[in-house]
C-alpha cells in the first residue's frame, strides 16, 4: 500500500481551495496531484472535520464515544479546559506557487539545503495557547514526558482536565501522575476524531504563516517561529 500523502501537504492543498484563486485543474498541477485526489480529501474533510489520512484498519469513528466525549466536556468550565496537541513543519515547506501578471512568467529564487524537521507543543486554554516548546525532530515518549514535567505542569491549575489525543506517547503512566499529581486530570479524545480538539485550527494557522515569511528567515525555521509567536501576541518559549 503507498504511503499517503503527508498532513502537510493536504494544509497547503486546503489553504488554496478555501482562498478560491485556483481552478481544481490548476491546483492539481500544482501540488501534482489529481482532481481525484483534491475531491476525495474535499470530501472527508466535509465528513469528518479532519484533513489528516484515514487508518488502514478504521475509517469510521465510534459516535457513541464521540457523544459522550463532548457529553463530559460540557459538564467542564471552559477555563478548565486544557487541550495539547503537537505539530511540525520542515524548514524547505516554501509555497510551490505565486502569481504573476497575466501572460507573465513568475521566477523567484528556492533555497537548496538539507531538510529540517521542527515539532511544536501547545496547550490551548481559555481561547489562548500557553506553555509551547520547539524542537528538532519527531516526538516521541521521552520528549513528551519532558515537555509535561518541565513546561506544562508548572503552568496548571487544581482542577484543569488536560485533552489528549489517543497517540501512545500520551499513555504512559509517568505522565498521568505527573498531571495528576498537580490536582487535575487526563481526558483522551475519542479515536479519529481531532476535528474536536480546537487546538487543531491554531496550528493550522501559525503553519501558514510561517511559511509565507520562511524565505525571509531561511535557513532559521526557528527564528520564523518564534515571530509569528510574538506577532500573534502568544509568547514562544523554545
């Protein structure tokens, strides 16, 4: 089975659908990718909320899980709703396309280097992101549970239920106790479902973003971060 096309991608493809600039053909073309394709992802995305690939092994989501889930979050003052979800960008993700007078040919420069991978961590509160953390590379358990302990926990409060997505680097034990521990507790999303983690729409936005000003930082995807960050008003701390 191919390898399905990247979260990344999709985010770019959708940025330019919902701009309504392109015809289908020409963003096909574009990203090289046929109208099949755009429709299919058109159309999960109008299902599900979701832009991310469906798993091989579970296409539908479980609807009960999924009413009960907002049935206990309901029941939780919104300020004590702490969501947490990471995301990543490569430091080459330059847009593949621009425009251009009519009849004119567009030329612009590319930066050839090494592609870098830069996770990011947030927490969404209360309408606003705290707590996050930049670095290189894929997360994983040990990167996680270092997040939790020495950024997250010292900015939560007695009574707080932090919002999980169901990857097993959010199931170990250490990290329950270490959120526990503060007085507040862990709520796993139900699976298939992050259109219900509103944190989701933050990172798409910071994303497009840093991309649009990457060639002006380029090679420093961290520098272009950290402003978009501080130009959003939400403090970086990486």
């Amino acid at each position: 089975m191919p390898k399905p096309y990247s979260e990344d991608l999709r985010e770019r493809v959708f940025k330019v659908i919902d701009e309504k600039k392109m015809s289908m053909k020409k963003i096909g073309k574009t990203f090289k990718l046929s109208i099949k394709t755009i429709y299919l992802w058109r159309k999960r995305r109008e299902e599900t909320g979701s832009i991310k690939p469906a798993s091989g092994y579970q296409t539908e989501r479980d609807e009960k899980k999924r009413k009960e889930f907002t049935a206990k979050v309901a029941e939780i003052k919104e300020e004590n709703l702490v969501f947490i979800d990471e995301s990543g960008i490569d430091d080459n993700e330059f847009y593949a396309y621009g425009w251009a007078p009519k009849g004119k040919r567009l030329f612009a420069e590319k930066h050839a280097f090494k592609k870098k991978r830069i996770s990011i961590i947030g927490a969404l509160n209360d309408g606003k992101v705290g707590a996050p953390c930049a670095f290189e590379g894929y997360c994983n358990s040990e990167l996680f549970e270092a997040y939790v302990e020495k950024i997250l926990v010292p900015t939560l409060k007695p009574g707080q239920t932090i919002i999980l997505d169901n990857a097993s680097f959010h199931k170990s034990v250490k990290i329950r106790k270490l959120i526990e521990n503060v007085g507040c507790k862990v709520l796993f999303l139900p699976p298939y479902s992050p259109d219900l983690n509103p944190i989701e729409h933050f990172w798409f936005a910071i994303k497009h973003a840093v991309r649009k000003i990457l060639p002006i930082f380029s090679p420093n995807i961290n520098a272009a971060i950290d402003f978009i960050f501080q130009k959003s008003g939400k403090p970086y701390l990486g």
